[in-house]
C-alpha cells in the first residue's frame, strides 16, 4: 500500500477524474495552496487520450496530439504540488462533512469535492470501430470534422445531435452519408428539415454499420439494410458516431443531484452542486458544448468556488 492509501487526514479538496477539467481545477487549486489530491480513475486523461491530433486548443499553432496534451497538463498540475492516484472511485459519501471517497476498501476524506469525471459516447461496440478510434472513426464533429476536407464521411444517428453533426461535416466533407436505423429520424422537425434539404447530405433509411473497413485508417463501412437483409460496401473516409453520451456518473447516483439523462445539475453559472462543498466541472455537467477548452475554463471556475467556498466555510 503506498503512502497516499495509508494517508487518513483530511484533504481540503479532491479532485475526482483527470481530463482537462480536472486537471485544470487541480492547476488552479494546487496554486491557490490547498494541497490538491486527485484521484485520476484507471483511465487518465479522459477522452482526450483517445483523439490524435487537437488542432482547436488554444496556444498550439501547429495542433497537438491528444494524448500530449494530457500529459503537459498533467505535468503542469504535478509541478504545482498535486497528488495523484491512479485508481478508480467505488463509493462516495455526501451526507456529511468530510465527505467520503472510497477507492476499494481505501477511505479518503476531504472538506471539498469537484467531480470532473467526464461523458463517455457512446459506441456501435464493433471490434474495427474501437480499433480505428482517433483514425477515421470519431465521436466528435467539432473536434474532428476539418481532417475531412473534401472527403466523403458517414454520420451514425438519428436526433438532434446527428443532425447537427452531420450539416456541420457538410463545411468540410465533399458528401455526408447519415445512416439511420429507421425510416424517419427521431430529431426535431427543424433540424431534421435541414439534413433532409441538404444537397450534400444522403440519407441510408433502416440501415446500420455491420463493420467499419481499414486497416491504418477508414476505407469505407459495410451497411446491412434492416429490411431486406443486404450488405452494402460504401467507400468513404470517416465515420461520425452521433448516438448519443452517457455522462460517467453512477458512483454519485443517490448522492447529489442528477438530470433525467444522469448529468449533474450545476447552479446558474456556477460549479456548485445540490450539495455544498462539492463542485462539477467538465463534460459531467456539460451536454452542449463538450470541448477541451470549455472543460478547461469549468475546470478554473469550480477550483475558484472551491477557494472561495473554503474560506467562507466552517473548519470541519
């Protein structure tokens, strides 16, 4: 058992997750002398470490890869006195004061708590899709969508969101193909209006992706029509996954206050939570934008409302 598991004092802050949120709040924390400990969950680095090259960050004129920029973050929050533990959270404890973190058997206590734990999108779950990740195939349009200059790509979805972005890849791509399960979209009139009406978008009714095809990048996606059975080959050179997040929150449930889709609810502009003392930053309470730099900038307001939170506070 290291030290940090033999520790028993109590922290003033925890940081629980390690994308760029929680390793901003854990810059900002650690230089405001609050002694941060982040536990970084087995995955570090969130879904960053899962993208190639990050050409939207401010401060790289010549892009970054993902993974790269995780571990500059990282160092940057090491270099300021952070702590780290690689493991990930079982069980939590809001009720009181100091609130409790569990990794395993190993109790931590802290007087604050932000959550960056981030949202994982969701996936088809093919074995080639996984395997391609961050090399034709993607979950984010806004990331990723300016590699596909006059290329031809397919969207995977049917709502809102895989009609957004779909008519965004329409200002890179030469053709957007959407594929969608059923023969109408679940997406609202308006939006699904546009994808429908634009000249470069193709729409595949009751039809899936069976396997995406390539070997060092996407080639081109095999589609099975759901009614007549038949296996189509449609060359192309990116696939967009648009199915939807899932916000990385069931440790919490029952603990603070969740949207209806497992979100945190965050107060007006603010990091707080439904319970004081513990903050949210990042894409576990952010559904819209979903980006690097906007974690970030939570990531700076929740070590600030800790801060400030702290000093207001009762010493417990």
């Amino acid at each position: 058992m290291s030290e940090i598991e033999k520790t028993r004092k109590v922290e003033n802050v925890i940081i629980v997750g390690s994308g760029p949120a929680g390793l901003t709040a854990a810059i900002y924390s650690a230089r405001a002398n609050l002694s941060p400990f982040m536990i970084e969950g087995e995955e570090v680095g969130g879904q960053l470490m899962t993208t190639t090259e990050v050409e939207n960050y401010p401060g790289f004129t010549k892009g970054i890869m993902g993974p790269e920029l995780m571990t500059i973050m990282r160092e940057q929050a090491a270099r300021f006195g952070t702590r780290f533990l690689s493991k990930n959270v079982t069980k939590v404890d809001f009720s009181n004061r100091p609130f409790k973190i569990w990794v395993g058997s190993d109790l931590f206590e802290s007087r604050a708590v932000i959550i960056s734990t981030g949202a994982s999108a969701k996936y088809l779950g093919l074995a080639n899709e996984r395997r391609l990740l961050g090399r034709g195939v993607s979950a984010c349009a806004t990331c990723d969508g300016a590699f596909f200059r006059n290329q031809k790509v397919a969207v995977v979805g049917g709502g809102d969101t895989a009609m957004e972005e779909a008519n965004f890849l329409t200002k890179f791509a030469s053709k957007v193909v959407v594929i969608h399960r059923r023969d109408h979209f679940r997406a609202s009139k308006i939006m699904a209006e546009r994808v429908l009406n634009n000249p470069k978008i193709e729409v595949m009714w009751d039809s899936e992706i069976a396997d995406v095809v390539g070997d060092d990048g996407v080639t081109g996606v095999k589609v099975k029509n759901l009614k007549s059975g038949e296996l189509r080959d449609v060359p192309l050179e990116g696939v967009f996954i648009a199915i939807g997040h899932k916000p990385n929150t069931e440790v919490f449930k029952g603990q603070i206050a969740l949207d209806e889709t497992g979100y945190i609810v965050t107060e007006g502009k603010s990091t707080y939570t439904s319970v004081p003392g513990v903050f949210a930053a990042g894409d576990v309470q952010d559904h819209v934008y979903r980006q690097a730099v906007t974690a970030a900038g939570t990531g700076c307001m929740a070590a600030i409302d800790v801060e400030r939170w702290l000093e207001k506070s009762a010493h417990v």
